[in-house]
C-alpha cells in the first residue's frame, strides 16, 4: 500500500503580510501557524510522514520546532528555492524513489480540517491527482486592461485551496515535462499537472470557507477570530481509571456545578483533587489573596500542583442601566479578575511542573446581547486574555485553554432561566468529560467548543 506523505510548503518570507517575521512564524491561538497546521497532519490517522520545505535560511529554525513540539511524523527537513514550484520539486526529488502520494499543503494554511484531508486521501485510491476547492461566492471578471472582456458562469467556477495530492510519479513527470518548457510559469501544483498532462484528471474535493490562506494583513485578524470559533474538543483522547494518577489538581468553583463533576471524574481518574469556592471554603477568586492562599496550602500539602481549573462565575441577566454597580463590579472582578489572579497566583506552581491552566467562557462571548452586557463582556476579555497569556507563557512549558461550553445545566443557569427542557442543555458531566480530556493534550491557546451530540 502506498504511504501517504504530508509536504508542508513552508519556504514563503511573508513579504505581502507586511511583517518582518516569515507569516508561517506568525503566533495566534498560542503557537506559530505552522505548527497548529503541522499539528494537524500529526493527528490524522492517514498520514504515515511529514516533510517540511523551508526557506534555506529558516532551516536550523524548523529542526528546533521539530524538536520542541516532539513530532513523531515529520521525517525531513528540506530546503525550498526562490519559486513555490521550487518547493515541490524538492520534496518530489526527496521521494523519488518512494512509490508514495505527495500531498502538498500551504504552511499558511493551519485550519485545514481532518475531514478535508481524509477526503483527500480517500481519493487517492481512485485517482492520481486531487484538488480542493470551495465554490465562488462572487462573479468572477476576465479583463484586459481596466475593461471586462468575459463573465465566466460562476456555476462551473471554484477556488482552489490546498491540500492538492498527487501520486509522486504523475507529479514527477508533469514536472519534468514543463521544465523542458522555456515558458514555463506556475504557483499551482495541479495546474502543472493539467497544463502537462491534460490527458489526466484532476478530482475535486470540496473545501471549506474555514481553510484560509495567511497573505495579507487583514487575514491575521480573520485567523484569530477563526481559532477562536473553531470546535477543537479532543474526542479522541481516552479518559482511564488512571490517567491521572499521582497528579495534583486545584479547581477553583468545585463545589457545584461543572466544578462538582470535574472534581468527582478526577478523583475517579486517580487524581489528588482540591476544590474551593465561596460557599464552601470561603475562597473568592476575585480576592487576590484568597487565591494565593489556597493554592500555597495545597503546595504545602502536596508538594507539587500540575492542574489549575477555574470554573467560578456569575451571571445576573438584566440591563445594563438597572444594575446596582456594586453587582457589575462584583461581576468584573469574579468573572475577568478572577481569572487574571487564578493565572498570576498559579504561574510559579505550574512553571515547575510544566502544569495547565484551564479556565471557562461562554458561547454568548462572540457576540454582545441585550441583558448580557457584563457577563458576555467578560466571558470575551478571558478567551483573549487566554490566548495572550498562552503565548507569553508557552516558554514556561505552561498550557492555557479555555472550555467554551454551549447552554448547559447548572445551578447559575437555573436561577437565571429557570426549569428548562433537558433535551436543549448540556449536561456539566458532558463538559467536566471535555475539561478532562484537554488536561490530557498539549494544545495551549485553544477555545474548546463542547457541544450537544448532534441528532442524525
């Protein structure tokens, strides 16, 4: 059977997004874009190797990546040249001895999903060359000059993204028929083989709107609100009755709710738990105090902490205008500066330990409502607080995520809405699962969306 090797075009110097800093070393959601889209073709059970084209200059860079990330697939490092069609050629001539499929994805690209590159290998059995597309939202026109000369059927158009695969011996000898070319020009793999091979087609899977390319700097900006929206639960991560053996673990909230049962599926997983909160410690997040004693206690105990969790937060669902101030300062300071004192206060036990921090949004953070003004406010200032600090802190080998939990049956929900059907909540047991889960990944930087099971 052929192997399946991942060829991740990494070689650009981002000169178009205006940065001095190569776009594929562009930082959000907590690492560089190159590693969330290697990370990527890590995980997927298709792909048997991962090869990187780099810029010549920027190779030394990639081995330490490699290194720090602890990537099992990625097998070598290869250097590009001044044109994209450089970097392909690179990896074909790499492999030219292997009887494998090449499939090529722009490092730029770090939201390609599993589903577009399973769709790509699963093609590959039936056909020797594979493109991804999304179709085109807008009319496209064919000009000459500053006058339209066509208006192509935007039915029959679509715009292509990566990853584009091919069996490496179609690839090689599309290239080595257009290098014969004295007017040879391309940016696009399939077009090589479409130009060269015309005999040969060329299947399309369907892409997705998410798959973006970083180019220009307006793209950054779209990328983030990306990570923050994409779904990144963890489900393939196995929960055991001793996944969690000998781990110490703090959990801010944990006498009720989400925090209960977050403490309860620990202990079961062999884990030292200890839970405070205001009703039953008299530990307030939102007193910088409290916090560092609480947590120097357990140090003292233990000796060691590895997880800190904060599920602490209010909710009071009213306008803005008739609000007491005292409950918006109340809620500012549990819901944003408790987050901010749980981090400060936890960074010296994690550094050690190289531990994780997990703190809770919720999904009114996209978007601000009527009677949500502070708590969806604040629910927004912790997944960017989350975000930033993981990238500050990813030196220290800290891990910083956020569980963003859709509607889900609590006490604090329950005192605002009332007596709702079950079918239309989350069970926190669902979400305490998914919080257990990402202790056990190293993704940092992350807004894990846990959703209700979707009917068939």
């Amino acid at each position: 059977m052929k192997r399946n090797i991942a060829i991740i075009l990494a070689g650009g110097v981002g000169s178009r997004l205006g940065m001095s800093t190569p776009k594929q070393f562009f930082k959000v959601a907590g690492k560089m874009v190159v590693e969330h889209t290697i990370d990527v073709f890590e995980r997927n059970q298709h792909i048997d190797e991962i090869a990187i084209v780099s810029n010549p200059a920027l190779v030394a860079d990639f081995e330490n990546i490699v290194l720090r990330n602890k990537w099992r697939k990625v097998k070598k490092i290869l250097k590009g040249g001044a044109e994209r069609y450089y970097s392909s050629l690179s990896a074909i001539t790499a492999y030219q001895n292997e009887d494998a499929n090449l499939i090529f994805h722009d490092a730029v690209r770090p939201l390609v999903s599993q589903r577009i590159i399973d769709d790509v290998v699963k093609a590959l059995d039936t056909h020797r060359a594979v493109n991804v597309a999304v179709p085109s939202a807008d009319t496209i026109i064919e000009v000459d000059g500053d006058f339209i000369t066509n208006i192509p059927d935007r039915s029959r158009l679509r715009r292509g993204q990566t990853p584009q695969a091919f069996d490496r011996q179609l690839i090689s000898d599309a290239y080595d028929k257009a290098l014969k070319d004295p007017n040879f020009r391309t940016t696009d793999d399939c077009g090589v083989v479409r130009t060269y091979l015309p005999e040969e087609p060329i299947f399309v899977v369907r892409g997705e709107e998410s798959n973006m390319k970083l180019t220009y700097r307006e793209d950054t900006y779209m990328m983030d609100k990306l990570f923050q929206l994409k779904s990144t639960e963890p489900n393939d991560v196995q929960i055991g009755a001793d996944s969690f053996r000998g781990k110490v673990a703090v959990v801010f909230g944990g006498s009720y709710g989400i925090g209960k049962n977050i403490v309860e599926m620990l202990e079961q997983s062999g884990a030292h738990v200890h839970s405070f909160s205001r009703s039953a410690t008299h530990t307030d997040v939102g007193d910088d105090n409290q916090v560092a004693l609480a947590l120097s206690a357990v140090e003292q105990k233990e000796g060691h902490i590895d997880y800190v969790i904060n599920t602490a937060g209010v909710l009071n669902r009213e306008p803005l205008a008739s609000m007491e101030y005292d409950t918006i300062l109340k809620a500012v300071q549990t819901n944003y500066m408790g987050t901010v004192n749980v981090a400060l206060r936890s960074r010296p036990y994690l550094q050690r330990t190289r531990g994780k921090l997990i703190f809770f949004t919720s999904s009114s953070y996209t978007r601000g409502r009527a009677f949500y003004s502070i708590y969806s406010s604040t629910k927004a200032a912790i997944v960017n607080f989350v975000q930033a600090v993981a990238q500050e802190w990813d030196a220290d080998g800290i891990s910083i995520n956020c569980i963003n939990p859709e509607r889900t049956k609590t006490p604090m929900r329950q005192q605002n809405f009332g007596v709702e059907p079950d079918e239309t909540l989350l069970m926190p047991e669902r979400v305490a699962e998914a919080t257990l889960r990402t202790l056990l990944t190293d993704c940092t930087g992350q807004v894990i969306d846990v959703r209700r099971p979707v009917a068939n």
